[in-house]
C-alpha cells in the first residue's frame, strides 16, 4: 500500500504548510472538508488522514467518529491537528481513536516527525 496522506483543513494557508512540509516525502492529497474527505475516501485509500479538528459544517471530531463507525475506514491512522491545546480537546481526540495530535502552530519539521513515526509503524 503506498504511504499516501491526506490532509484535510478549511485553512488554505494551513494545508499549504502542511502540504509543503511532507511532499517531499509522501504522496498527497489536500482537500477543504471533511465532506470531500469522505467522497475522495471512495476511490482512494490513505494510510494517514491528517484532520483539522475546527472546520465548518463537520468538525474533525464529527469525521473521526463517523471514520471510526465505517469498517471500511476504521482503521486508518488519524493526526489531529488543532490551535485549541487544551486537555480536554486532546483527550476527547484520543477517545475517538486519533493517533496522535498536534497543536498548532506547528514547524514542519514537527509534522514530519510526527506522521514518519506514525507510517513506520505499519
């Protein structure tokens, strides 16, 4: 299975930076909502799906749940990434089966990091 990743997040300057921090590394898929999310989830499989938790119309916390119900999509590694760095956010992210959060801002290295520990472990 290729490492393929989307990124998904209603910030364009945000999934420009992520994007810019993993292309090198991973093919990528960007996308505006978690609604397109899972209309690309149809025809493509990622092996990491890196969420925005603060989006219009479904949250990411919404997504992950409604990922977490599919047995299609259950299993996929979710990063959550957030500007709330608050416990209970983090915790309520772990609840849902995230595989790891970040807080924002984050330097690209950071996210890097993060999802090569997360794609190596599979």
């Amino acid at each position: 299975m290729e490492n393929l990743i989307f990124i998904v997040d209603d910030n364009d300057t945000e999934l420009t930076t992520a994007a810019m921090a993993l292309e090198e590394y991973f093919p990528l898929l960007t996308m505006p909502s978690a609604e397109k999310m899972f209309y690309l989830l149809e025809k493509k499989r990622p092996k990491l799906i890196i969420l925005d938790v603060e989006m219009p119309d479904m949250d990411g916390f919404e997504a992950m749940a409604k990922l977490r119900k599919n047995l299609q999509y259950n299993d996929i590694k979710v990063i959550f990434i957030t500007g709330m760095s608050d416990k209970k956010t983090c915790d309520n992210a772990m609840k849902l089966g995230a595989t790891d959060v970040i807080n924002k801002p984050y330097t690209p290295l950071q996210l890097l990091n993060c999802v090569q520990k997360h794609i190596a472990k599979t």
